[in-house]
C-alpha cells in the first residue's frame, strides 16, 4: 500500500496504528491490537490497522546502509505520523534509527520477545560447512560470523522472512540467519537453531516491539503506556543509549546484550550489558561489559567510551565518536 490511509471513513477508530506491511510487522500490528483491545477493553474493530510499503521494503538487492540505512524503514510511517494520518506507529525497535525526531517518542515497548538470531542451514556455527557462503545483510551479523568462521564468505540477503528462506532454498547460500523472535511471531518456531546469547552476541533492541505517537498527544501516550512493559523498556533505554554513544550507524558492526541480572526482579534490578564491536571483516573484535542500574547512563558512558579508547584500526571507522 503506497497511498495515505483514507481520513474520510465514516466511524473513526479509537486508535490507527501505522505498520509496514510485510507478513512480520503485520504480525506484530495484530499482537499490539490484541494488547490494545485487552487492557482497554476495547474491541478490535476500534483499533485499525494502517499498512504502508516502508522504502527499506522496495530496494532488496543492496545493503541498507548504501540506501539511506534505518529512515528507510520508518520515514513514510513518520510523514503519516506527522500529519496526523494515524495515531501511533508500530515498529521492531531495532530498525528504528537512534536518533529520532523531538516531536515523537516511545509510549510503549511490549514485553521483549526471545533476543536471539536463529542459523538457518546448519545446526550450530560450527557445524556450517567449510568455505560456506552465507546469506546476510546485517553488518553485525556478517562480522561476528567471520570473527568465528573465517574460512566463510558473506553475500547480501535482504527482504522478508519468505524472501530470504526463497533465497535460501534456491541455492543463493548455504546459511542465513533470522531473528528467533520473528519466527515466533510468524509461527514458524521450528526453523533454524536459536544461538547461545552468550556465544553469539545480538542486536541492539532485537525481540521488542516499539509503539511510538506525536509527544504532544497526552492521550494517545496514555492509551499506549497501558501496555508497556517496565523491564523491557530498562533494556531498550541502556542499548539505545550506548549506540547514541558511540555514534553506531547502520554500518557499525555491533553486538550488544543487555539483560536484568539473573534472580532479579521487577524494572529496578540491576542490568549487565555485554557488547561487542568488529572489523567489518571480523578479525579485529573489542568487547567490553557494565552493570549498572537502570537509568544510570553514567556507566554506559563509561563503557563507550572504553570501547572506543580500544578500538583498532579496521573498527575505528566505523564509530562517529572515535
């Protein structure tokens, strides 16, 4: 769907949620109504959903960090935003940029979903073939793989869930990765092998589903806030922050793992996060860790800033603060 929503309809819903309009984000459009409808004790028919074709969605044969990276997920669901065309935008938190304009903000995350990726193609990564070639376009992904498995080459994968496994299946690589909690909201649970976090480091915000609106609409904040989801937001806070920090891009090969410390509970415990940086090839990796609590941006200072004091030479380029 390429064309504004339709402003004209008869009996106005008491919320229109703007969404891509891939099978996943659709998917996550419909678990936020479900929230929505069940805190407020609404029905669905009052919570609409708004499709978009998102640009990120239309250009699948380059990397998105050569088109115009993150924006191209969100700029048409901000213009309607904006406009007042709908009332909330629905979004996976990690293809939303770091920066974002004043005049939105976060109202809500869900509960964060499994942080994994999942290996399509082979059962761990050292069961991937020698000399494999695998399939992605994330920067991370593509330097932590090396980082591990040297001997593999990377090509680009991009487009949807049924995209890249269509790619898969027709001999364009022999692995690719996906996010587990992408096929857990697709259903498709069964594909791939979920990857120790510990030995393979996720993305910034992988798992959560973002629900942002206009900040001057006190309203619609409160409508959203009724499902948000304390603890996950502690996390999406911490890793957002540290890629403010070190001034990550869509070409900034980063892991990062932020967690409430294992035996805590509630959104005050303490938070550990671990993260990573790499050489674009993978044979230069730095990582580093802090704990702290939540809130306290002091210390994710302090580990940027340790970070980057380290960085290497094929790192440094990447990192809009070195």
């Amino acid at each position: 769907m390429n064309d504004a929503p339709n402003s004209n309809a008869s009996a106005r819903p008491k919320i229109r949620l703007g969404t891509r309009n891939s099978p996943l984000a659709m998917a996550q459009a419909i678990e936020t109504r479900t929230r929505l409808c069940e805190a407020h004790g609404w029905s669905e028919a009052e919570v609409e959903l708004v499709p978009v074709m998102a640009s990120g969605d239309k250009v699948l044969d380059r990397p998105l960090a050569e088109i115009g990276g993150k924006a191209l997920w969100t700029k048409e669901l901000d213009a309607w935003l904006a406009e007042g065309l709908i009332d909330a935008a629905v979004h996976s938190a990690k293809d939303v940029e770091t920066i974002r304009p004043d005049s939105f903000h976060f109202a809500s995350f869900l509960p964060r979903a499994d942080r994994r990726d999942a290996l399509v193609g082979a059962g761990s990564i050292d069961a991937i073939p020698k000399g494999a070639v695998v399939g992605t376009s994330a920067p991370r992904r593509a330097s932590q793989l090396l980082n591990l498995r040297p001997d593999c080459s990377v090509v680009t994968f991009r487009g949807n869930v049924a995209t890249r496994l269509g790619k898969l299946e027709a001999g364009e690589a022999d692995v690719t990765f996906l996010a587990a909690a992408g096929l857990e909201r697709l259903g498709q649970s069964d594909l791939g092998v979920p990857l120790d976090e510990d030995a393979w480091i996720p993305a910034a915000a992988q798992g959560v589903i973002a629900l942002e609106c206009r900040a001057d609409d006190a309203a619609m904040t409160a409508a959203l806030a009724a499902i948000d989801d304390a603890d996950t937001r502690a996390e999406l806070q911490a890793e957002r922050a540290l890629l403010a920090e070190l001034g990550g891009t869509c070409h900034s090969p980063i892991a990062v793992l932020c967690q409430h410390e294992r035996g805590a509970h509630g959104a005050h415990g303490t938070l550990i996060m671990r993260a990573a940086l790499f050489s674009p090839d993978g044979s230069e990796r730095i990582e580093g860790t802090a704990t702290f609590t939540p809130g306290d941006h002091m210390q994710i200072a302090a580990l940027a800033h340790d970070l980057l004091s380290r960085a290497t030479p094929g790192i440094v380029p990447h990192f809009r603060k070195v």
